[in-house]
C-alpha cells in the first residue's frame, strides 16, 4: 500500500508540500494540520479531528481531497446509521421486477433466481462502498462526519472497515479497495469514541487560529473586504474566544464559520469598518444564541473600543 | 517497533520520551509508540516542532492528554537536546490554547482571585480518601437497588429501526421470505421505531457538606452505570467537575468506590455548584449529553458563589434535559425549608424533588428513576 501512495503522491514529500497544496485549495493550514495531514497521507492512517464546532474539520477534509485531486466522499452520521445506509443497500423495487419478469418468462430454478437476484446491477452502492470503488488512480477522501452521533455499535463496524478497507457482501463476494482513501474522522465529544477506534487514528485537536491566520483566512474567502474591516473583525472574534476574558463567557464561542459570515454580512450592508451600529445590525451572523447576543451586544462598545486601545 | 532508518540514539531518545509520557498519566501504548515511530520515519527529526507534531497526533487520543503532552515535552527535551547543531536554543513552539472551557477557570488569575475573595470556604482540598469499606448489610442493599435499576428506565424512541408488526415495510425481509416460495411475496414484513432506555446523567456533590451521603450517591451512581452502562454518565461536582463513568463501569461496586476515590481531586472541598454546571453544560451538556436526558443532581444547594449563576445555569439544564431530579438529602428533615440561596435559585427549574438521605430514600429515587412520577405526589412537586 504504501508504495502506491508513494507513487501517487511523490510530489508531497514534506509538510509544506502539502500545506502549499492546502493553501491553494484557499485552506490555510498551520503546522499542527500540516503534519497530521502528511502522517495520515504517509502512513495510510485515519485521521481524528476533534474541535470546537466551526473550527474548519469538514473544510480541512474537502480541502484535502481537492489537494490530492481525488473524489470527496461524505458519510454523515447520525443516531441509529446502519449498515444499509454506510455499506450498500440491494434495491428491492428492482429486485421484485426482476423477480416477476423471471416468474413471466417460467424460470423455475430457484438457485438461479437468486443469483440472478444478487447482481451488480442491484446493489446500491452508499458512501463506504462508493469510497473503496472511487480510489482510481488519485487518493480520495472519505469523511465519516460527528462519529460521535452514530450508536456505539456502528463504532464497532467502522472499525473493521479502517483495518483493512473491504467490505464483504455474503451474495458477492469481498469488495477491496486499490487505493485506500484517506480518511478523516470527526467528533464533537458528545459521548467518548471508544478506545479501540481512536487506538487505529491519527488524533489531531484543532484550536481556534491566533489572530494573523484568522486575518488571513477572512481574507483569502472574502478578497473584496477592506483590510480594516478584516482587522477589526478579527480581533473582536478572538477577544469573544479568550478564555482570560471574563466578560466574554458565551455559550457558544464563534468559529471561523461565524467570523466569516460576520464579515459576510458587514459588507453586505456597505461597511468598511465596523462601528457599534452596523455590528448589532448584523450580530445575528455573530452569536447564535439569545443569552449571547445580550451579553455581546451589551458591551459591544467595549469590545470595539478596546480593540481601538490596542491598536 | 524499534526503527531501522533512526540512529540508535534517537531511538533512545524517543522511547525516553514515550516513557516520561507514560509516567505522566498518557495512555501512549506500544501501538501508539509504534505510530510514532513510523512518523519519525517520514518527518526530520531534527526539526523540534516535526517531532512536537508527530508526537501530538500519534500519541495522544484526546483532548485531556494535550496538557500532559506539552508539558512532558518541554520538560523532556529541555533535558534531551536535539542534537542538530542547527538549533540549540531552548525549544519552544507556539502551543494552541486547548479545551478553552476547561482551561478557562484555572487560567484566568483574576477570575480564581474574585472567586477567592467571595467565598473563603473556596478553597480546594486537594486529597484523596478511602471509601473502600463496605458493611455487609450495605452491599446487601446495593444489590437490592441494582436489582430495581438494571431492567427499568425510561425509553425514548430512536431512529433506529427494528422487525415488528406494524410500520414501514421491510423489503429486505419480504424479499428473503419470498425466496422460499418461489419469488412469491406471500406476507409482507414490518419494521417499525424501536425505543431506547434515556440517558442518564448523575452529578454528585461531594463538598464537605455532602460527605455523609456521597459514599451512597455514589453506590446509586454504580447501581445505575452498571444497569445500563452505554447511556449513564456520572459527574462529582465540589470544586472541580470529574468525569467518573469510566470508573463506574468497574464491575465491582468495592472497585468502582475506590476507582472513584483515587479519581476525585477535591474530595470534601467547597462548592462552587454554579461553576460546575456551566463547565458541564458548556463541555458535554449542551453538545448533546443533556439532551433529551435524565438529569440527576445530588446536592443540598450550598452555594457560596453567586446564585444567578446557578439559577441560569439551571434554566439552561431544564431547557436541554428531559426531566431534572434534585437530590437533597437535608429535605428529609422534619420542618425542611429550601433556604440555601443555591437551592432557592434551582427549584423553578425542577421536575422532581427527592430526599436522598438514607438507602430507602434512595431506593425510592430509583422508582422516580425508573418508573417517572410516582412519587411525585407524596414528595410534593415543587413545579406544577
């Protein structure tokens, strides 16, 4: 395996490689991404991100695939996800015709009906499947998206599935993959992933970027923003974040997600820099909660001015 | 897992350094060793923030080790330089500031001196304590509450599906069946929502106040973990918020104890009730562990902080949870007003308000556990 990944990617030889590659993608990656990135690419690991929501693992992934110029394969998790709807599911309503056109036709041979019944044709292949099947030539990304909303026995499934990438289907016979897709984990922490899944994965944390990446990146999705606006904007989210800040105890802190829609949503009213009127216009953007958008906007001049002090 | 592309003494050196992580409490085991290892392979180790990543992502697995990692590190290769000749000046690299809910009490100086100087009793008794002993007739009563515990709960639907009379049509199942007859579909199968026993979330004050009771609360504790132990979650709260699940799910309740004992930091310490429940509301409650969940607290409402705080904070538990239960062994007292400011605060956004004083009191929390509101009327409902 790894002597296919090597050939495949003998253009990526360091971390900085592939974060050049990330960065034109228009992710911008720090050290700590670079390298777990490249470890996943080189080792032919999965990868566990855990970090505030809005923190950029779903992009991280998409960024990923692009970078490799691979296919992007998402697998949503949610309570009660199955085999049937990871794997491959049979298509019945096909199946039932395929059975009547056999029963006009006056086929009586029931081993023949059934291998009939479990063809190719009829399988419907879901994002595990797809995933093993994409990876031709270029390296795919398979994002097993918020694992941690999937029941614990779908853990136990998953696990299989990240050793060896086959899946076996007792009509077919076993489906291996020729080159194995990257893939990338997340998690919420909503309940502790079990062990024995983690033991499999690279774990990176992903934290909130410091103040010149942030910049950078609203930059990079919103060119059209003046760099004032970029600034000002910036150094009120990171203030929001700072765990030191005792007046910025919010529910939920903003991600890169929410500066971005902020800025969004200034110059979408014509702003070039922001003042405390067009802030609580579009604070909506900002804060998602009722609790969070009084205590913000209640020291909303605070948060400006002192930005003003620093500067 | 030694590597063949490593000078030997790099090898050492590395293998030291999984050891120091080991000794500080890092479940790095020889597989994850062998990870980082085969990460060095492809990286330059003479390059200090290369080795300070690869050791990140491959030797821990979660976001509690990242403390103890940076802190080893530093500490190690301070004492085991690099030896590239490039860059002998001390390593540093810029580290992210991690778990910013957890870190935001212990970080802020001038929060912990405000909360100092509101509450003097504040102070953190960092110490252990043996709870390993057992009477016979206690373990007698553990069993008989397990007994109640481990087959009731209340069930929620779930999205999952399973085989039953009525519901959505099972194809797959239609379909197997009618391979006996020839193809012929003779009875259509079903499948339906199958239910799921809640979760169940216990936060046990263990302040000074409370240590009567929280050797019981905690015995409770084990009788529900082990009862259903995919979907209970036990907290202690004092001083600091402890996650004790893992150590609950210990099959001895005698083991479990004293897992538990050694786990918690701030046995008999203060309260800062508030404190706590927004550190859990905002790292597991709200992402999803309080949803929809029975939420236990047992505490007798001593709160020395600010009572606002709990007070949101509790109506933001109620807003989450399915049912909130309030434990107070003190309510057993004949003439018991709630007084505490903290309790006074709370009780709006109480479903159920129980005794919990003696091991009847708490066998009678199981049936408000398991069974809903049965004793809801002999309690007295604090919300109508």
């Amino acid at each position: 395996m790894s002597t296919t990944t090597r050939a495949a990617h003998a253009d990526i030889t360091t971390p900085e490689d592939l974060a050049a590659l990330l960065d034109q993608r228009d992710y911008l990656a720090d050290d700590g991404v670079a390298t777990a990135c490249f470890l996943a690419l080189r080792m032919g690991r999965p990868l566990f991100l855990e970090g505030d929501a809005g923190v950029g693992k779903t992009e991280l992934a998409k960024a990923l695939a692009g970078a490799l110029g691979g296919p992007f394969i998402r697998l949503q998790c949610y309570e009660g996800i199955d085999a049937a709807q990871a794997l491959y599911d049979w298509d019945y309503p096909r199946q039932l015709l395929h059975l009547r056109a056999a029963q006009v036709a006056g086929a009586a041979d029931t081993a023949q009906l059934e291998s009939g019944l479990y063809d190719r044709r009829f399988l419907l292949a879901r994002p595990l499947l797809r995933a093993l099947e994409a990876g031709d030539g270029a390296r795919g990304v398979l994002l097993i998206d918020e694992i941690d909303r999937a029941d614990d026995e779908f853990e136990a499934f998953l696990l299989e599935f990240l050793s060896d990438f086959t899946i076996s289907i007792p009509e077919l016979g076993t489906v291996r993959a020729t080159t194995p897709p990257v893939v990338v984990l997340t998690s919420n922490r909503t309940r502790e992933v079990h062990d024995a899944l983690k033991r499999r994965c690279l774990y990176h944390w992903m934290a909130h970027p410091e103040f010149d990446r942030e910049a950078a990146i609203i930059r990079r999705r919103l060119p059209e923003a003046t760099s004032r606006l970029v600034e000002e904007v910036t150094a009120a989210v990171q203030q929001l974040r700072d765990p030191v800040d005792p007046g910025a105890d919010l529910l939920k802190p903003p991600g890169i997600a929410e500066s971005i829609d902020w800025t969004a949503a200034l110059m979408a009213l014509g702003a070039r820099e922001l003042s405390p009127e067009n802030a609580a216009r579009t604070l909506g953007a900002l804060v998602k909660h009722r609790e969070d958008h009084e205590s913000v906007s209640r020291r909303l001049s605070a948060l400006l001015n002192g930005h003003e002090a620093t500067r | 897992m030694a590597s063949t592309l490593q000078p030997r003494e790099v090898t050492e050196t590395m293998l030291g350094f999984v050891r120091t992580l080991r000794a500080a409490g890092v479940a790095a085991d020889t597989g994850r060793a062998q990870a980082f290892f085969a990460a060095l392979d492809t990286l330059d180790v003479t390059d200090p923030a290369r080795v300070y990543w690869a050791g990140r992502v491959t030797l821990c697995s979660a976001a509690a080790d990242l403390e103890h990692y940076d802190a080893c590190f530093a500490h190690y290769f301070s004492a085991h330089p690099f030896r590239s000749g490039r860059s002998p000046a001390p390593f540093a690299v810029s580290r992210p500031a991690v778990w910013p809910a957890a870190g935001r009490r212990d970080s802020g100086g001038d929060v912990a001196a405000e909360e100092h100087a509101a509450a003097a009793s504040d102070v953190e008794v960092l110490r252990s304590r043996d709870i390993a002993t057992l009477t016979v007739e206690e373990r007698a009563e553990v069993a008989r509450l397990l007994a109640a515990l481990a087959t009731h709960r209340p069930r929620r639907r779930t999205r999952r599906t399973a085989p039953a009379r009525h519901g959505r049509l099972d194809r797959a199942r239609t379909i197997r069946a009618s391979l006996a007859h020839g193809g012929e579909p003779l009875r259509l199968l079903r499948r339906d929502r199958a239910t799921r026993p809640r979760r169940v979330v216990l936060l046990v004050d263990i302040s000074g106040s409370m240590s009567p009771y929280a050797d019981a609360l905690l015995r409770l504790a084990h009788a529900l973990a082990r009862g259903h132990p995919g979907s209970t979650e036990v907290f202690s709260v004092g001083t600091r918020l402890t996650r004790l699940s893992r150590e609950m799910r210990l099959r001895d309740p005698d083991a479990a104890l004293r897992a538990a004992g050694s786990a918690i930091p701030d046995w008999s310490g203060g309260t800062r009730l508030g404190t706590e429940l927004k550190e859990f509301l905002d790292s597991h409650g709200q992402r999803g562990m309080a949803r929809g969940a029975l939420v236990l607290i047992a505490s007798d409402g001593w709160e020395r902080g600010d009572v606002s705080l709990l007070g949101a904070q509790m109506a933001r538990l109620g807003r989450l949870a399915y049912r909130v239960v309030w434990v107070n062994p003190h309510k057993a007292q004949p003439g018991y007003q709630p007084l505490a400011a903290g309790m006074r605060a709370a009780l709006p956004h109480i479903d159920d308000f129980v005794s919990g004083h003696s091991l009847d009191a708490l066998e009678r929390l199981a049936t408000v556990v398991t069974g809903g509101r049965a004793d809801r009327a002999r309690e007295g409902a604090p919300r109508a």
